[in-house]
C-alpha cells in the first residue's frame, strides 16, 4: 500500500480593488473599474473583487433608483473582458427583485453564467431600504474555494462560520466602513481568520459614502491571523495575494 499525501497547491492571485467611486455615477465608477481590471490582467490575477455597491458608491438612500439585475446591459464589458482575459470579475450594486432592494455582488467568471451574491444580514441602518438575501455564494477558481461576504454580515459569528462549513479557504469581504468600522474591522478580521485558518481579504473604498468618509485600508489577513498587507486610507489600489507565496503586494 502507497500512502502518498500530496498537498494540493492552486497557483491563484486575487487581487482586492480599493477604489473612490462618484455618487450615482454608474457609467464613470464603470470606467474606473475598467481601468483597474486592467491593471489587475496585466498583473495575471485571477480573481478581482471591488467594494460594497461600488457601481453605484455606498448610498441607501438612492439605491433604489439605481437597482438592477446581473443582466444589465450596461456590464456586458465586464463579461466579455472576463471571457477573453480569464479573470473573475466582482462588482457591487443593488439588484432588485419585484418588491425590493438588495445590497449585491455581481460576479463574472470566464464562459460562464453570470452569479449574484446578496448581503444576508443587513446592519439595522440598512432595513428600511433593503431585503436580506438568502444563499451563499462559494466561487471555485483553480479548485480553490472563495467566500464572499458584504460588510455587516462579514462581522457576525453565524457568517464565517457558515462560510467555513460549507469548504471556503478564503473569506473574502466587500466592504464601506468608516474609520470607526475599521477599528473594529482590525479586531475581528483578523480572529476570524485565525480560528478557521483561512486568509480574510477586505476590500474597502476610499472618499464619502452615505455623508461618511470610508477608510480604505484594505487589507489581507493571513490563515493566521497576521495582518500580512494594507493599503492607505487615501489612495486607489490594488492589493494583490499570491495563495502560493502567501505573500502581497499593492499596485497602484
């Protein structure tokens, strides 16, 4: 008998998009996207996840003027440059169902049918405005299984949790926090990823939301818990991490 354990090493860099998006501007945030998924091709990235609703900035009160649906025309550009490029592409935006709002990441992956994620647990803030959604969503790239998580929810135990039970090996969280929410963000982030040994990545924005002033600082936790790579809290960037290496870098 051969009992031979081979570790199963999947060469993936994801990279975090720390972005400044226009309040309700969807076709400008749409061409500053593009402009860093670019970068992120030519860095050979394989995944590039944006912060919450960065299509449309992080603004309740208007989101329902602007909700649509992952078929929208208007992101046909970000399938066809997944399709030719080979990156999976994650944008936020509030989606509509008949009678509500939800807080979503629309997802592109090469060839593929387009996936919505929603935030399943809203902070009490965003319940007149929103419906929570109901599934999560585990994306598998290069065998690798990554769980998305929307601000709020990413913060509160059940999520993680269920995240991890159901395989993920990489937490990933959009987020609009504030300073005062990246304080709590540093605390809880980082036990997270301890105490389910997978890396956390936070992607946050960067300029006003909601009449608050996000703190980018977007960050990347390793299986640890240390905090391995950050971004400044005034600038747009990239924050990519290289699962093999267990490394990072910014590009910007």
């Amino acid at each position: 008998n051969w009992n031979i354990n081979f570790e199963k090493t999947h060469k993936m860099k994801i990279c975090a998009a720390q972005t400044k998006s226009e309040k309700g501007n969807i076709k400008a945030n749409i061409e500053n996207h593009l402009k860093w998924i670019e970068l992120a091709v030519s860095e050979k990235t394989d995944l590039i996840v944006f912060p919450e609703l960065s299509l449309l900035n992080y603004e309740p009160e208007i989101a329902k003027d602007f909700a649509t649906d992952q078929n929208d025309p208007r992101l046909e550009v970000f399938q066809a440059i997944s399709d030719t490029k080979s990156i999976t592409i994650g944008v936020g935006m509030p989606t509509k169902t008949e009678s509500a709002i939800l807080i979503s990441t629309v997802i592109f992956q090469p060839n593929l049918p387009r996936q919505t994620y929603s935030k399943q647990i809203l902070h009490p803030d965003e319940k007149p405005y929103f419906i929570e959604g109901r599934e999560q969503t585990i994306l598998s790239i290069k065998d690798s299984k990554i769980a998305l998580a929307i601000c709020y929810e990413s913060l509160q135990p059940e999520h993680p949790k269920n995240a991890h039970g159901m395989g993920a090996e990489v937490y990933l969280a959009s987020v609009a926090k504030s300073q005062a929410g990246m304080e709590k963000a540093n605390t809880d982030y980082p036990k997270i990823a301890n105490k389910y040994s997978m890396p956390v990545l936070m992607v946050n924005c960067i300029g006003f939301c909601n009449n608050s002033l996000s703190a980018g600082q977007t960050s990347v936790w390793d299986a640890n818990g240390i905090l391995i790579g950050q971004l400044d809290s005034q600038s747009e960037g990239l924050l990519i991490y290289d699962t093999v290496s267990k490394s990072t870098y910014s590009v910007n």
